[in-house]
C-alpha cells in the first residue's frame, strides 16, 4: 500500500505540474524519437547497397553522437528549471512530516513515469514515420533506398539503454538535491531570488577578448586546412566569451545605466533595470544557451544547405567534363580516342567538346614569390599547409591546341591561373625570376588526374625545358616526370543512353587500368555525401531549434510565477495597469530578442571560415554561401519570433495584471 500511495502521489504531482512536465516530456520524446530515428537508419542493412551509403552512415553515426551529447546537456537543464519549481511543494511535504527518502521516492517515481511514456511516445513516433524518414533520405540521396523491415530492435534497446542511464542520473541528481537540504530551505527554495551581483570587469574584458580573438581567428585563417584545424578552438572561445559578456558584460552595464540618475529614476527604466539585475545570474545562463543553440541551428543549417544547393557547381568544380581518362602514352591517347567514337555511335549519344593534350602533375609549394617542393617546406603553422598546389604544367603550344588562344609568352614569363585565395604575385626558382602574367580565367579547363578542388594551379611554360627545369627541382623520381596524356570530354543524349554508354566506357579493357572518371557516376556518391549531410544537418537543427524553445518557455515559466506577486505590488504602489504592461513588454523584447542578434553577429563573424571550410568540398562561389546561409539565418529567426510570441502569452496570462 505504502508503494502504492508514492506512485499515486507521483501521477497526482505530475498532473497538477503539466505546465512545467508537459513540455519536459515534449522533449524527451522527441529527443528519444532523433535518436532512435538515427539509430534505426543506422542498423538498417539495405543502406549498405547504397552507392555512397558508407559515407551516409558515416554521418549518421556524427549525428547520432551529437543527438546524445545534446540530450544529456538539455535534460539536465530543462531538469534543474523543474526542481526550482518544485522546490516549495517537496519542503511543504517534509514539514507535513514526510522523510526525505519518500520525497525522493516519489521524484523517482515521476522520472520513472516520465522516461516510460517519452520511450513509448518516441519510439511509437519513430516507427510511425520511419517510412516518411526513409523518403526523406531517398529523396536527398536521389537514389533507391530499400526497406529492410519497420521496426529495428536494436535501434529500440540502444535508445532505451541511453535514455535510462540519463533518467537515472537525474534520478540521483534529485535525490541529492533533497539529502542535503532541509525543509525549511525546500519551502522557501521556489520563491528564492538571485542577490543582486557584482559588476566583474575584468570577467568581461575576458569575455570580450575572448569573443574578439574568437572572430579575429576566424577572420585571419587563409586556407581550409587551417580553417578546420582552428574551427573548434575558435567556437570553444565564441562560446565562453558569449557566456562571459552575458554573466559579466550585460551585468556591468546594467549598473551603469543604474548610476545614470536622470535615465534609472523613471519609471519604465526603473523597473526593468532592477528587475533585470535581481535576477541576471539566471537569466544570463539560460540567454546564453539560447544565442548558442541559434547560432548552431543557423550554421548547420545554412551550410549544409549550401552544401546540397551547390552540389552540381562542386561537382563541375571537381570535374569539369562528363568524363576523363589520363593516360602514360600518346599510342594509348589515339586508341581511345578511336574506340570512343564507336563505343558512343553504338549507345546512341554524341560527343561534344572532346579534347586531348599531354602535360606534367605536380605538388608546389609557393611561398612569398618562390616555388618549392613540396616536402622541403618547413610547416610552422598551419597556414603554410595552405600554400601547396596542385599544379599542372602546360607549354605555350599545348595551350594553344587545347583553348586556341595564343598566348606568345617570352622566354622568362609564365603565365598562371589559380583557384587558390591567396594571390601569386611573383615566380621565382633556385634564383631564376620569371616574369608572370595572370590569368583571370580559362577558356577551356584541362583536367587534373587527382579530381582536387583545393588550390589549383595551371602554369603555361613557353617551353619544354622550362618544364622539365620546374619538375627537376619537385620530382625526384623520373616516372614522375613524365608527360601525363588526358582525353577530356562531354556527351549528350538520354538518360538511358548515357547510362549505356557510361557501362560500355567503364566495362571496355583500353580504358580499364588507366585513371578514368564518369561524372555521371560519381554523382551517386555525390548527392549521398551532400544528402546525408543535409538530412543531418536539417535533423540537428530541429533539435537545436527545439532546445531554444523549449528553454524560453522554461524561463517565461520560471520568471511568470516571481513576477506575479511583483507587478502586483508595483501596481498597489502607483504603477497603472499600462505602465506595468509596457515594462513588461519592454524587459522582454531586451532579454529575448539580443541573444538572437548575438547569434546572428556570430554566423557572420564565422563566415570566411565556412566559406573556407565549404571550399574543401568544391564549393567556391562565396556570395552563393553568404546568402544560404543568411537565408537559414532569417528562417531561423522567424521560428524563434513565433517561439517568443507564443511564450509570451504563456508569460502574460500568469502575470495577470
């Protein structure tokens, strides 16, 4: 009976605390349903038959790690939010003589209740939609994927097993909460407020240098590999600087505006600036988490949808014709030039824009007007990883043939085009300078046999011995310096066709052996790579999204039951009804609305290093990015609008004034 009476009281508190256990239920559900969703596309067999599927799991498992990672950082926030409120009603109980071992019993009771129902609701709504999910992913893939079943058991025991081990430490987190702290400090623990704090300045200078060197370091990075290297150190000092300036920074002003007699000793200022300190220490951590989790949401967001939009510009930037082939003889180059134009008039499509040349692969390092080998280098930041090349040596006549554009280069001079940032201004090698002239585009691109997309170099030499001298000084291996022989070219007809065609190409014995690339079929793994990034990146963001909702509702919550007896007394003490009514409008705009302007001031300050970051994947087109990414910015903000909007009815009706 006495088991009994616990779990009774359990789902009677639970009932009567649905405003605050609803929305924690909420979550909990739909933080169960990302990760078993994730889990069950993970375990899911028929994705191994999936061209480009190994690199979806891949994915997947990433965004699976994030899902729990973030499940357990926001229950236990969305947790601590529930025991301030409970905090009175659990001090009632044990001044009415119930021990502190029963008021943790029936805390664990309702957790227990609570993991129950959000495991049969998420995982009930996993397998509702899982072939809803499996559409989504076809359909960002663009490719088949097959079924294998509905329900994944394994899927369904990993989510429970994780879920479980959270729930328990919020179990013994709540007990512990009740061990060492007596009833008297229970009853009074819910209407307990913030003391005013201290102005710490010199907390936010750290803030503010941390944040600036957080920005300088995402402005000053020059190449990808940098920008990936110094990616997390730079959002690790984003994140505690915005947390600092929050805690330090908004507290500091705050009493300066205080001091300013003639701006605090009005009303609507008074209000709002004292009320806002009473309680800063709060409202900064739960401001913070929210202008973090926006500018999360914006970027993977933004990014990966950029990503997926700019899909077929990296993939031409990777391959620039439908299909190339690199060869070591001219004898092979002929061959497969003849045998190509049969293998297509058999498939039915045509030939466009084909073309064959011979030149030299090479990795150069350029660094201030000086070329070097690649590994004589010495690497003493990361940036000077950013100054190789891929680079491929043409002479005066090659280019020509290829693009038929006379260059008439003189004896010293070099003509250059560069895909790299950073621009080449002069050449010089073991003491040799040659004059450069910069090419600001090609006419016809001639393909790389490495497919790079980062730091591509073409160099047209006027001649061979110029060639032959760059080669001497970058490779030692004489197999290396020799002339690569590349067929590049384009075709045209129907799917079915190309498909055709593409199978003669690939299945042929002169082209098996040799490096040949069909753009069509690397598209597949393509789309697989840029898809699963953007499911993922979609999926994190509705779960970063909901981590924001959910912690304002939480906050207008907590704030509307201190501020109701508040403005009632402000009320009896003079302030009309109007004037209590635009404070409480003008205190909310300010504390809601600047972590979404920080949040915003943080995606564009990380923009270069996305863009960077993006470029590794082929993606170059800068203007393209910025808007994608502001783009997702403003959806972003127009769901936390509607957020804010909703609280702030909730907030209103528990003020009632």
């Amino acid at each position: 009976m006495t088991k009994l009476l616990y779990f009774r009281l359990a789902l009677g508190n639970l009932w009567k605390n649905r405003q605050t256990y609803l929305p924690f239920l909420t979550a909990s559900t739909l933080l169960i349903f990302s990760m078993y969703s994730f889990l069950m596309i993970t375990f899911n067999p028929g994705l191994n038959k999936v061209r480009g599927g190994v690199q979806f799991l891949t994915i997947l498992m990433f965004g699976a790690f994030v899902v729990g990672l973030f499940s357990a950082i926001f229950l236990f926030y969305a947790n601590s939010f529930l025991i301030k409120r409970r905090k009175r009603e659990m001090g009632l109980y044990g001044i009415l003589g119930m021990e502190k071992k029963h008021i943790a019993r029936v805390l664990r009771h309702e957790l227990s209740v609570t993991w129950l129902c959000a495991m049969l609701l998420g995982i009930g709504l996993g397998i509702l939609l899982t072939r809803l999910l499996f559409l989504l992913i076809r359909l960002a893939l663009r490719v088949e994927v097959p079924l294998v079943g509905t329900v994944s058991m394994q899927a369904i025991l990993v989510t429970a097993i994780l879920f479980a081990a959270l729930y328990v430490l919020l179990i013994i987190y709540n007990s512990l909460q009740v061990r060492f702290t007596n009833p008297i400090e229970l009853f009074r623990g819910g209407q307990t407020g913030e003391k005013e704090p201290k102005a710490r300045w010199s907390f936010a200078v750290l803030g503010l240098a941390l944040m600036g060197g957080g920005y300088y370091m995402a402005q000053a990075v020059q190449n990808p590999m940098a920008a990936i290297a110094l990616f997390f150190v730079a959002v690790l000092m984003v994140i505690l600087g915005t947390y600092l300036l929050f805690f330090s920074g908004s507290i500091a002003v705050l009493r300066l505006l205080k001091r300013n007699r003639r701006y605090y000793y009005q009303p609507r200022h008074f209000v709002t600036i004292s009320g806002m300190l009473y309680r800063m220490k709060q409202n900064a951590a739960g401001l913070a988490s929210i202008a973090i989790l926006c500018t999360m949401a914006m970027v993977t967001i933004g990014t990966t949808v950029a990503m997926y939009n700019g899909s077929e510009k990296m993939l031409d930037e990777y391959y620039p014709f439908d299909m190339q082939i690199t060869l070591d003889s001219p004898q092979a180059q002929a061959a497969i030039i003849a045998q190509n134009e049969t293998l297509a008039e058999d498939a039915g499509v045509t030939i466009q824009s084909l073309h064959a040349f011979n030149a030299y692969e090479t990795t150069l390092a350029f660094d201030n007007g000086q070329i070097f080998r690649a590994d004589v280098m010495a690497y003493e930041t990361i940036n000077d990883y950013g100054k190789l090349h891929s680079v491929l040596l043409l002479t005066e006549a090659t280019y020509a043939a290829l693009t038929g554009e006379l260059l008439a280069l003189e004896a010293n001079e070099i003509a250059l085009f560069t895909t790299a940032r950073e621009p080449i201004t002069a050449l010089e090698m073991e003491g040799d300078h040659y004059a450069l002239r910069r090419l600001d585009t090609l006419p016809v691109i001639p393909c790389m046999s490495s497919g790079t997309s980062m730091n591509k170099t073409y160099m047209i030499v006027p001649e061979e011995a110029t060639a032959q001298r760059i080669l001497l000084l970058t490779e030692s291996s004489p197999e290396n310096r020799l002339p690569r022989y590349t067929v590049q070219w384009n075709i045209s007809g129907a799917g079915d066709a190309r498909a055709q065609y593409a199978q003669a190409v690939a299945s042929q014995t002169d082209f098996k052996g040799h490096n040949l690339r069909i753009k069509d079929s690397l598209r597949e793994e393509w789309y697989a790579l840029h898809g699963g990034f953007l499911f993922i990146g979609i999926f994190l963001g509705s779960v970063f999204l909901m981590g924001t909702a959910l912690i304002i509702y939480f906050k207008q919550i907590s704030e509307g039951y201190q501020d109701h007896d508040r403005f009632i007394i402000l009320q009896k003490v003079g302030m009309s009804s109007k004037e209590v009514r635009a404070t409480v409008r003008r205190q909310i705009l300010l504390v809601f609305f600047l972590p979404l302007l920080v949040a915003v001031g943080h995606v564009a300050g990380s923009l270069n290093m996305m863009v960077l970051m993006l470029s590794l994947f082929g993606l170059m087109d800068v203007p393209y990015i910025a808007v994608n990414t502001f783009a997702a910015a403003l959806g972003v903000a127009a769901l936390y609008w509607l957020f804010y909007h909703h609280t702030a009815k909730t907030y209103y009706r528990m003020v009632k004034f």
